[in-house]
C-alpha cells in the first residue's frame, strides 16, 4: 500500500515524527506534492486548512487528515475527509493503516469519520518513538502545557501535562544531527512540571549534548518572560551557540493579558527585556493585536512595549484569529486602526518587526503558497 504524506512546509517536523513513528510500525511516508497513491495524508492548521480542503474532498484515494485544525473541529474536517486523527498521531495513525490494510471495519481509537468520532484509548510515551529518523526535524523535549491561555490550541490538544522526553532519547536523536535544534511549549520548563523551573536538568541536557552545536530559547523553542532569569541566561550562554531569546509577551495591557489568563505581566515583560539586555542577548518577543475587547487604552500600552522591545530587540507580531478548540473560537478580533498598520509597516521595513497585522482574509490577499505558522 503507497502511503503518501503531503508536503506542507509548516508541517514539516509533523511529517519528521510521523515518518519516524510509522516507519517502526512498517510504514514507510513518501513526501509528494500532490495527492496521489492509495493513501495521502494531511496535517493542518487553521491558517491553511481552506487552502487544502478542496484537493482533500477531490482526492481519489482514501485521505487522512490530522493537525492542529483537524484535532479541533474533527467533524467538520470529516465531512470532506476520510479519516480524521485527534490528536497525537505516533500510535493513531498507524494503528489506523493497519485497518485500512486489514480491511477492518472496527473503530480506531482516536480517529473521527463524518459518522462520529471514536475517542482516544492513550496519551503517547514520548520514549517510545524517536524524534526522527532519516526524515530530519527538530529535538521534541516536551510535550503539553499547564497554562490555560485562552487563545491557544496547545493544552487542549496535548493537555495541560508536561511530559518530558528523557535526555537518553534525546541524545540518541541528536547524535544523526550537528545542530541540536529543539521544540517545545517552553524551553526553559524541560524537566519539569510547567510551574517551577528545574534548570538542573535543563543543564544535563546540556551536558550530555556537548557535541552538538546547541540553539535553545529560540524559535521553536520559544519561553515564557517570566522564566527569564540570570541563572537561566547563564546557563544559556554557556553551553549554547545563540545569542537571541524568544518570548511570549503578547500584550502590553495587563488587563488583556488578566482576561486571555496569560499567567504573567507587563512588568514579567519588561524584566525580563532588561535582563536580555543585561546578558548579552537580543529579545525576539512575540505580541498579538486585535484581542476581542482590546480597547484604544490597551493598544496604546501594547505599542508602548512594541517600542521598548526595538530599542534593544526585535517584535514579531500576529494579529488575533480566533482557533477552534479555544475559549474565544467564537469571539470577533478587534480591528487594528490604519495608523497601527503603517507603524507596524514602517518598522517592518527597517528591520525591528517581522510577523502578520493583518485579518487572515486580507492576508490570504496577499499572499499565495503554504503559510508557515511561526
């Protein structure tokens, strides 16, 4: 049986796990453009998942989705799909091969159809499967988040357990690398439960991948300002090749990081800026605009930090899209004044703002290929 994994750029560490997962499972994932073979599969996000829908509906043979978009609205997904997988999919979906294969008609645990859905019998050892293989990715070290933030997908996809992957299989995985690259809701947080920092083993992690070249604290393996610390930034800067830190601040306004349930401050922001600063590090901090009830005042604090951040670092910005799954699915984003876009443009434009200001309808206008979710 062809089994075919579409390439979607900003799925790409999906298809490094997965191809590792199946591949031990007998299943080898061939990378295609297009759908084609008996069996194609999908991993999609919200941002990109109306640019796929129709080749998914249109496909002749039997199609797959799984990813971000799928785990949260798997009936919807299901209505132009085959098969949905919920979830973590180093299990599901070769189990869900296996029945394809087998021609069984019995429910997989963990896959939705447009009949319904079959709810999921485990939660994924992280130890049992490799990072990647031969399809080369980035160094999964955790998995869930104890925070609750209101917009986000993250714990309610991969629940508010961290689950840590021990620095043996870590190791093992990095040695088929040079650069240990890594993901992870918080880096800082590896080892521990998501609340108090156990930086003694974030530091045998380290340690024990002395032959690497290390990047860790950035981009995907951002933190949280309020983990900032000496001790940590030391540590960073001694086993660590970068010399950049990306954070989460997302608001300047208390009052809309109180209401998104942030679990931090402006003022865990700005300390942890002055601590960048102060180590030798250039903050990467992220913001998102448009929150639902963001009033002029909250705007306005949320651009008085945007230019504190470029004095000393850089901002990337996302405008507000309300993801399914999420308290505020349903809720309207604030439109972001004409006078806000031109300042985000003008420093775009010399170098201090990366990201997205615009509506996602706007910004499909604009754009044409697959959209990376950063």
């Amino acid at each position: 049986m062809k089994v075919v994994w579409r390439d979607i750029k900003a799925a790409r560490n999906s298809y490094a796990v997965l191809y590792a997962a199946c591949r031990q499972a007998g299943y080898t994932l061939i990378s295609s453009d297009r759908s084609e073979g008996e069996v194609t599969c999908y991993s999609v996000n919200s941002i990109n998942e109306p640019q796929y829908r129709s080749e998914i509906r249109e496909a002749e043979g039997i199609t797959i989705v799984g990813g971000p978009h799928a785990s949260a609205s798997p009936l919807e997904v299901g209505e132009y799909a085959d098969y949905v997988i919920i979830g973590e999919g180093e299990k599901t979906l070769p189990r869900l091969l296996d029945a394809i294969m087998t021609g069984s008609t019995a429910p997989v645990p963990g896959v939705a159809t447009k009949d319904g859905i079959t709810q999921s019998d485990h939660t994924v050892l992280l130890d049992a499967y490799p990072c990647f293989l031969e399809v080369k990715g980035f160094l999964e070290i955790s998995r869930g988040c104890p925070h609750a933030c209101a917009y986000c997908q993250t714990p309610r996809i991969f629940g508010h357990r961290m689950r840590h992957r021990s620095i043996d299989a870590i190791a093992a995985s990095a040695a088929r690398v040079s650069d240990a690259r890594f993901v992870t809701p918080n880096a800082l947080a590896y080892g521990s439960d998501g609340r108090t920092p156990r930086l003694d083993r974030v530091e045998r992690l380290f340690q024990r991948l002395a032959e690497n070249r290390i990047w860790f604290g950035t981009f995907p393996s951002e933190v949280r300002p309020e983990w900032i610390s000496d001790e940590a930034l030391d540590l960073i800067r001694c086993y660590t090749a970068g010399r950049k830190i990306h954070f989460g601040a997302q608001s300047g306004s208390d009052t809309i990081l109180s209401r998104i349930n942030r679990g931090h401050t402006r003022a865990d922001a700005l300390d942890a800026l002055d601590l960048c600063k102060s180590h030798g590090f250039t903050p990467i901090v992220d913001i998102i605009v448009g929150f639902p009830g963001e009033t002029g005042e909250d705007l306005e604090m949320t651009i008085d930090l945007v230019r504190s951040i470029i004095r000393h670092g850089k901002v990337h910005v996302h405008y507000f899209m309300p993801l399914p799954g999420t308290p505020l699915a349903e809720a309207e984003p604030t439109p972001l004044p004409q006078d806000i876009e031109r300042l985000f443009g003008s420093l775009a434009l010399s170098g201090r703002l990366t990201g997205y200001w615009m509506e996602p309808k706007r910004r499909f206008l604009n754009l044409s290929g697959d959209n990376e979710v950063i």
